[in-house]
C-alpha cells in the first residue's frame, strides 16, 4: 500500500505535467498561426508609412518617382505620381516650361524662369516617393514625399550647403491633374545624406 500510495502522486505529477505541457503546445501553435495570419493580413494594407527607399551611396539614384503601397491605394495615386514625375523630370531637364505646367499658376508667378534656372542650375533629384497621400478640404490632396538631390554646394540652400541632401517633407497638390501648390514654411526639410 505505500508503493501504491507513492506510485499516485507521482502518476498524478506526470498526468498534469504532460497535460500542462500539451495546454502549452496547443497555445504555443494556436497563436504562432494567428500570428502568421495576422502578419499575411498586415501586408495586404499598407507598407510601413516611414520604411526608406533603398538610396544610392552617392548620387541621387533613379528618377523615377515610385508610389508606397498605402499611396498606390489611394484613389489619387497614379494622377499624383504621373504630375510628381514631370515635375521632377522638370527639374532634372532645366525645362522651365515642363515645371510651369505642374505647379499652380501662383507658383509660376513667384518664380520667373531666370530665378528658377539659378536654383535648379546643378540640382540633379532622384530615390524619389511618395509615403502617403492625404485628402484636405476642397478636393486638395498632401503627399507625403521623400527623394534626394545632388547639387553644387553653392547652389544648395544657404543653411545647407552639401552637395547631396535628402529632403523629406509634404507637398500640397490641388486640381485636376492635382498641381503642386506653395507649402507651408518648413513643410520640406532636408539634411545631409
């Protein structure tokens, strides 16, 4: 009868370690598969509103201005893509009349074609995107824009003198095709890259 006595709590011992020890295996894979479900499903929506782009080590990289998955989705994105792409082919080309068409008319005013020549004189952009694009009040849109340019250091912003910056910032668009509007003072911030 002591053996029996001893064999039983030991047998009871066992019996709710391996029923532990199964409890955790279920929950373990219970919530390793609702994990990879969610994680599937955390893909479908959109990329990570602040993941850069993949920049060259020196010049400005491809000008091609690409679209994050949260800015292809918006109902938007393609017209916001195709204007942001002439207005930097703009840029890189010194084509006066190619920036004057993507910007609104206010903009064209400021800027005569002698001072815009001057400061996009040496400025190459590229590792262009856009993050997010937003909706404003009155069919206005904000796209959310990273990119690089290269430059001459004396023709880069007086507190910024480098020759590469990468610049990130918002761009407000109104219209149709959305044309780039003045942004507020420090909507567009670079830095040494």
């Amino acid at each position: 009868m002591s053996g029996e006595a001893s064999g039983r709590p030991g047998t009871r011992f066992r019996a709710r370690r391996t029923m532990l020890v199964v409890v955790l295996v279920v929950v373990l894979v219970s919530g390793g598969i609702g994990a990879a479900v969610a994680g599937v499903r955390s893909f479908e929506g959109s990329a990570p509103l602040y993941a850069p782009p993949d920049r060259p080590s020196s010049s400005a990289g491809s000008s091609e201005v690409t679209l994050s998955l949260d800015a292809v989705a918006h109902p938007a994105g393609e017209s916001v893509r195709s204007q942001l792409q002439r207005y930097f082919d703009a840029i890189n080309a010194k084509d006066y009349q190619g920036w004057s068409d993507t910007v609104v008319p206010d903009r064209v005013a400021r800027q005569p074609e002698e001072a815009w020549q001057a400061g996009v004189r040496t400025t190459v952009d590229g590792t262009i995107r856009v993050d997010r694009i937003d909706d404003r009040p009155a069919d206005a849109l904000l796209a959310l824009v990273r990119f690089v340019s290269t430059q001459d250091p004396a023709d880069a912003p007086e507190t910024l003198r480098t020759g590469r910056i990468c610049w990130r910032g918002s761009l407000p668009l109104t219209g149709s095709p959305p044309r780039i509007d003045t942004g507020a003072a420090g909507s567009l911030v670079g830095s040494p890259c």
